[in-house]
C-alpha cells in the first residue's frame, strides 16, 4: 500500500444539516457538520480513484486549510486494512458495514445493499465516483472548466460509454493509470489533476490504441483458454485489454458469459479482471474475494498463486469443484449416508 438507488444520489446517514441546495439539485451539506478527516482512502486501479481521491483531497484543503494525507487500495489490500481512523473521506470504494461509522464520509457508485446508520454515504451507480466528488466540490465553487472536461472524460472511461463521441480521448486518459500506475502518474502531475489533459504521454496512449489494439484483439480471440462451460481466460500480447475484452464480449462469437484476463504485479500478486454483458462478472469476483461493479470486476488472488499458469490451475479448480466421492458401500458406507442426512 502506498500512502500520500439506481439513477438518483443517495445520501443518507446520522445527524446531517442541510444548506440548502448545491449547484446541479445536490442538498448541501454543511461543511462545518464534517469532522475534518484524517485521511482520505480511494481505488488505487484506475482513473476514477486517482480523480475522486485528488479531488476530495481539494475540497479537505479549501475546507479545512491542510493537506489531508491520501491513500490508495486494491480491492484484497482493502479487505485487509483496519479503520481505525475516527474521521476518514472514503471514495471509488464500495460502502460495507466497516466504514458505517460516526464521521466518515463515503462517496461511491458500486453496488451495495448495505444501508448506512452512521456514515454519510454519498451514493450513485449511474455515476463515477469522481463525479459525484466533483459536484462535492462544485457546490463550494471549486469547478473549473478543465475539471469539467477531465470529470466528463472519467465519466465515459469508468463508465465504459463506448457510444460516446470522446470515448477514445477517455480511454486514452484512463490507460495512463492503467499503464503507468497510480502513484506514477500522481508524481507526474504532481498532485494536479489538469495536468492530464495535456500530459505528452496521451500521445503514447493513442499510438498504442491505433496500432496495438487491432493486433491485440486478433490474436487474443483467437487464443482464449477455457476455464470453464461459463468463463474464459483472455490472453493479452499488447493492446487496450478492457477494450479488448469488450469487443470480443459484443462480437458474440465465444460460449463464455464471462471473460478475465490475468495481470502480474512486480511483487508476485496476480489481479483478476473480469468483463461480462449480464451482471455475472460481479458474482464471480465476490466469490474470488474481489468486488466491483455488475458488469466489470476484480479480485486478487491467494499469495501462494504468484504466476499465470498458477493462477489459471487455481481459477479451473475454484470454478469446477470435484464432485464429492459417493460413500463407501457396506457398514461405513451406511454411517456416512445417515450422517450426511441428518
């Protein structure tokens, strides 16, 4: 770990007042109501979590008059971290039970059932994580219209908005987290969220989705390895791996209701990614310990699963059990059946 209701916002929690209204319908909060948090946790994979985490970061300092302290998880890392804090911003991190506490405040857009008692949850699934920061932070005159570009951008890419006229503009803004990392990209800039608009390294990006993305999806499709009736393993050469994966899902072509691919991390740890059309992905990475939203989902493998084969023998094992050994016939056989019965 490094440290530095379906279309309507939900925000609900104990002991809130209300300012009236923010700029786009939001009710305002007031800021004095908060406990100045100590630390503001996000995602560490992707745009979203950079952009939602720098921009409460933002907001804590016109707030506040200090630079809270960020950090940044992987879903299995965020399994594991106590919350210990007694004031924390949480963001791009689905809401459970363990941050239902007195003066957190969560803002998120993944799936959850669990309803807050004394949290402030900030709640959208329609939306990214770092719009529903950014309207945070416009309701206290921070917007700008760079951030509503880099803002709108996020939206198309952690929304997967393949429709949308930028989507390649927001793909190629969003692949500087995926290729580079968060904490590389968050040095680059320096903490400056504007500065992704223009950064030379876009110029990188969009080369590569040119000319890698069409060789990538060739030869992926052409190799994806069975892990069982429901779910296929896609190997990755070079190319847009999310991008890929989504073509070969909307192409039709493969029996698979479910496809991952599989990336190693330089310290042994392999991350599953998983893509399906119907709300399957989601099911799955909760069942590998991972989390996400219904249709794009991850989760971090078991330590002892360090390379690729690994983890390919590990995935057919967990998503084909052995089927249980009838019992014996005769006297111990009989036991066991009554056994199994009562």
């Amino acid at each position: 770990m490094n440290q530095e209701g379906a279309g309507k916002r939900h925000h609900a929690g104990r002991g809130i007042r209300l300012a009236g209204w923010g700029l786009l319908g939001y009710p305002l909060c007031l800021m004095d109501d908060f406990v100045k948090p100590e630390v503001i946790l996000t995602h560490e994979s992707d745009l979203d979590g950079l952009v939602s985490g720098l921009l409460l970061q933002r907001l804590a300092r016109q707030v506040y008059g200090v630079r809270v302290p960020l950090q940044a998880y992987h879903n299995h890392q965020w399994r594991q971290r106590p919350m210990l804090e007694p004031a924390a911003w949480v963001c791009d991190l689905a809401f459970d039970s363990r941050l239902d506490r007195p003066n957190w405040l969560v803002v998120d857009h993944h799936a959850t059932e669990i309803v807050p008692r004394q949290a402030r949850l900030i709640h959208d699934v329609n939306k990214s994580a770092g719009r529903l920061c950014y309207e945070l932070c416009q309701d206290r005159g921070l917007g700008t219209p760079a951030l509503d570009r880099l803002v709108r951008l996020n939206d198309i890419a952690d929304l997967f908005l393949v429709e949308d006229p930028e989507f390649a503009a927001a793909s190629d803004c969003a692949s500087l987290v995926k290729s580079y990392g968060f904490w590389a990209m968050h040095a680059l800039i320096e903490g400056d969220l504007e500065r992704l608009l223009d950064h030379p390294l876009l110029e990188v990006m969009a080369v590569k989705r040119r000319v890698e993305d069409p060789l990538g999806e060739v030869w992926s499709g052409a190799n994806v390895v069975p892990l069982s009736a429901d779910v296929g393993f896609v190997p990755t050469l070079v190319g847009n791996t999310n991008l890929i994966v989504h073509r070969l899902l909307a192409a039709g072509g493969l029996p698979y209701r479910v496809l991952l691919t599989l990336f190693r991390k330089a310290n042994g740890t392999v991350i599953v990614s998983l893509r399906s059309r119907n709300g399957e992905a989601l099911a799955l990475a909760t069942r590998l310990q991972g989390g996400g939203h219904a249709n794009a989902a991850g989760a971090t493998l078991p330590r002892s699963v360090q390379q690729i084969p690994d983890a390919i023998h590990y995935l057919r094992k967990v998503l084909n059990p052995a089927p249980a050994s009838p019992p014996p016939a005769g006297p111990e056989g009989s036991l066991l059946r009554e056994l199994e019965a009562s």
